[in-house]
C-alpha cells in the first residue's frame, strides 16, 4: 500500500512570493512514482493549477477548503455548495456590518470558476484584488449578490469586527455551516470563511480516500493554519512547517525547524527518503 502524501499550499507548499522552488519540486516529483501526493487548499482549481506548473499531483484535489474535489485534468469528484438563499442572507448581514464577501462559486460542470465582489472594499481586500487583476473571471458588482452553486464566502477585516458577524450568522444558522475564523498571516488582519457545514479539509480527504482506496494510516499532511487543523486530526502524520500559528503546532505530531520560505516540506520529505 502506498504512502500518502497531501499538503496546503499558502505558507506550506508554497513561498511567500506564491512559487514553488526547483528544490522543492525535485524532491516532491522524487515521491510520485511511488507515493500518492495531493494538495489541500483555501485556493481555487484555477490558482492550484497555476502555482503548480511542473509539480506532480496524481489524486484528486481537495479546494476551496473542501468545498470542491477534483482532478488537475478538470474532472470533478464531489462539490459543497452553499445555497443562493442563505449566501445571500450572508451578504446582507455583513452589508449591516459595512463589509462584503468575496463570493467565490461554480459557473459550470466544464470547471469554470467565478471570483464576485463589491465594488466597496476594505484596504485589506483592496490588496488582495491586485492580485487578480488579470484574471478573467473576476467580477466587481454595485450590488453584490450570490451565484446559484456557492462554494464559499469570504470576509477579511478587523478580528472583532469579523467575531460580531460569525455571532450574527451563528444566530441565523447555527451548525447548518462552517466558520472558520484565522488570522491572515502576513496581512494583520483576520478573514472568516463561511462555507458548507461538511466542506472541510477533512471531508475532503475522506473523499479522495474513497475515490482513490488508500489507508488514512499511511497518510502524512502539512499545513500552517486553522483550516489544516481537521486533516491533522485524521491523518497518521501531521507535519506543521515553522511558521505555522502557534495553535496549529501544537496539534502538529512533528514542528519543522524550516519554515515555507526555506523548503520546509521538502527538506522533510528528503530526510525521510534518507532514512
């Protein structure tokens, strides 16, 4: 039975500047023929794809936090949606609060994403949209409004003013979603993601177990932040890179003395190789 290897991509896998080094390539490539490896990502099929040119990925991936399962070749395994009504009530309550969502949902069954948001934005999301300036399937709207297939809606601001909302949400919906509230690394300030009650990482590698027949006990994951925290629970080895939250090294079975920047992942996988 073949060991498993699934990892998050932002501040694990991938660097600061959103690249994967030749070193880290070669050595996770080095565990295809084999191993299983995968991604578990907050990211979108699109951006997965992008920042994974010349990088090895042989099952299903697990995106948008586990709101969407699929294969780099576009074939989708299993989809969590959240529905027009609710994300839409979703939006109105944080229009209360004076924020707004990014919105991101399914346009088809051919992959193609959609990335919706307010033309009112905060300084935070401001910076964050420069980053996508050139893709196409970005969207501003006056009147901001949900999609019939939503995979998640995200917040970023102030942590108390993102607490005030999941309260109000929680009020409105109870365990009927998931909210993830983290700290975003390098911005100093705090998202919330709000998605399908079962739409995590761990749900999400129960489905690529099941499509693809591996053993959780030969699984190792890698991550940095609260939404790796699930898969850490489930997998055999968990694996937190050196600049992970603090609170995330502490569910970590091993804390790498290397953080994303410096190879931590595959500084790992080498030495494991070695042993």
């Amino acid at each position: 039975m073949k060991n498993i290897y699934i990892t998050d991509l932002d501040h694990t896998f991938l660097r600061t500047d959103l690249s994967v080094s030749d070193y880290t390539k070669k050595i996770w490539n080095s565990y295809a023929p084999h191993s299983i490896l995968s991604i578990a990502t907050a990211r979108t099929y699109k951006k997965t794809a992008k920042f994974l040119q010349g990088v090895e990925v042989n099952a299903p991936m697990i995106l948008l936090d586990g709101a969407l399962i699929a294969t780099m070749d576009k074939k989708i395994i299993a989809t969590k949606f959240i529905s027009q009504d609710v994300a839409d009530t979703i939006i109105e309550e944080g229009e209360r609060l004076g924020i707004y969502p990014f919105v991101l949902s399914l346009v088809d069954d051919a992959l193609h994403e959609s990335f919706s948001y307010s033309t009112t934005l905060n300084s935070y999301q401001s910076e964050i949209i420069k980053r996508y300036v050139d893709d196409d399937y970005t969207q501003a709207f006056t009147n901001l409004r949900a999609s019939q297939n939503n995979f998640k809606l995200v917040y970023m601001a102030e942590e108390m003013l993102l607490e005030a909302l999941e309260l109000n949400l929680r009020m409105l919906f109870g365990d009927e979603l998931k909210y993830i509230l983290a700290p975003e690394a390098y911005m100093g300030c705090y998202f919330l993601t709000i998605l399908h009650k079962n739409a995590d990482k761990s749900h999400g590698i129960k489905s690529v177990s099941e499509a693809m027949g591996f053993d959780l006990n030969k699984l190792t994951v890698f991550g940095d932040n609260y939404n790796d925290i699930g898969m850490f629970e489930l997998a055999n080895t968990s694996v937190a890179v050196a600049n992970a939250q603090e609170d995330v090294k502490k569910r970590a079975d091993v804390v790498l003395t290397r953080s994303n920047d410096e190879d931590g992942v595959a500084e790992y996988l080498e030495n494991l190789s070695s042993v």
